[in-house]
C-alpha cells in the first residue's frame, strides 16, 4: 500500500564535467518506480545522487520534507545495491550482510538472529559461512538482497544488480525484491534496460531524453504508446 511520505526531486540539477541531467517529480512510499534510458543518459548518476554519492548542483533531494544535502550515504533512508552486489570477498556471507547492522560486526545474539533470518527469507539458509567467490550469480544476488532487507531503509535503489542473470533468473529477483520491499513499505527504484523488466516490476516509469528525467507515467500507457525518443531507445517504428 502507498503511503503519505514521499520522495521529492524538487528541480535537481546534477552536473558532471559537461554532462547535465535535470529530475523534478515525487514518488510516495511504496511505489514501483523504473527508470529507462540510453546507455550514459544519466540513470546512475541519478541513483548515485540520491544515494548521496554526488551533491547536487542545484535543487533538493527531500525524503517526508527533509532535505537530505549533507548527509553521508551511509546517513541516508536509502540502500542501494549495484551490479557488483557490493559483497567483500575476504567476508563470510553472513559478515557480509553483518555490516547492514554493525559495521564492527559485534552483533548481539539477536542481530545474529537476524542475519540467520534474513538468509533464510533468500533461500540462502545454512551458507552463512561461505565467502563470495563460492556463490553462484543469483545467490550473490539473494545474498545484497538480503543485506538490504536487514538495513530495512525506506528507499530501494536497484542500479541494474540483476543485468547479469538470465530473464528468468532475473524475473525471480524482481519477483523476490517486490516481496522483500512490500515487507517493509519501501519504495523501490528500478535501472534497466529491458522492457519487460520494467513491464513486470514497475507501475510507474521515468524515461530519460535530452538530459531530462521525465516524470514517471503509468507504465503499460507508456510502454504501449511511447514518445518518439522512447521509440528510438526501443528500436521501435
């Protein structure tokens, strides 16, 4: 269900070198939202912005009417998972996914718990003591989603984590990721690249053109009738 906090762009713009990219739209709690857009287009930079890996040149960041300018990403009502799965090689798993809640691992008998649950909500129960490099793609996958689940932020921003597994391995994330998220309220937004991706998973979407992150519209209507530039990146005619 979608709540009353929100999420605010409120005329951001983020500058890089000569490169430009300008968002102004809100997403509520809970929302599925997707962003589209041509490789270089700007939908990491949009995610690495709200994560608070880059300031903005202009404009806000508001998450429930709190500006989030200066805070450390690690501050911040958001997890973010990349398409390396942030995983530290020389950690078990359970270590790895430790880290949502103390970053000195000196976890209590009830956060170990926790972490023993969390593997267990993936399907990865009983692996807790395996490093990275014993994991199989989709398990690396299960296993940042669980780190995730732990952290229990807000916002969910998923920068493409799954592009590397097959479609239906794939469509199993999303599957899992919407599970996971609907747990806790999140709202979740989703880098792609596959329109069936953002068919299944999002009920809204963002395309980016010409430096501008649209606002997100109801993502059968737009898939269905895309804008001339959206038809361009889909190769359609």
């Amino acid at each position: 269900m979608l709540g009353g906090v929100v999420l605010e762009l409120d005329h951001l713009t983020l500058v890089q070198g000569g490169f430009h990219l300008t968002a102004h739209w809100t997403a509520a709690a809970g929302e599925r939202i997707a962003v589209m857009g041509p490789s270089g287009s700007g939908k990491s930079t949009l995610l690495s912005a709200m994560a608070g890996f880059l300031a903005p040149q202009a404009g806000a960041i508001r998450w429930a009417g709190q500006d989030l300018a200066g805070q450390e990403p690690g501050a911040r009502p958001v997890t973010i998972l990349f398409q390396d799965q942030n995983l530290f090689p020389h950690l078990t798993l359970a270590q790895n996914l430790s880290l949502g809640l103390r970053p000195d691992l000196r976890l209590s008998a009830e956060q170990r718990l926790q972490v023993d649950r969390a593997l267990e909500r993936v399907e990865l129960a009983g692996m807790g003591a395996r490093r990275p490099a014993q994991l199989s793609g989709g398990q690396a996958s299960r296993a940042a989603l669980a780190r995730a689940l732990l952290r229990a932020r807000p916002i969910l921003l998923l920068d493409e984590p799954f592009a590397a597994l097959g479609p239906a391995l794939r469509r199993e994330m999303l599957a899992l990721v919407d599970e996971v998220a609907a747990s806790t309220g999140a709202l979740v937004i989703l880098v792609t690249h596959d329109p069936d991706d953002v068919r299944t998973f999002a009920s809204r979407t963002a395309f980016i053109a010409d430096g501008v992150v649209q606002s997100p519209l109801p993502t059968a209507a737009l898939l269905d009738d895309p804008p001339p530039a959206l038809q361009d990146y889909l190769g359609r005619k």
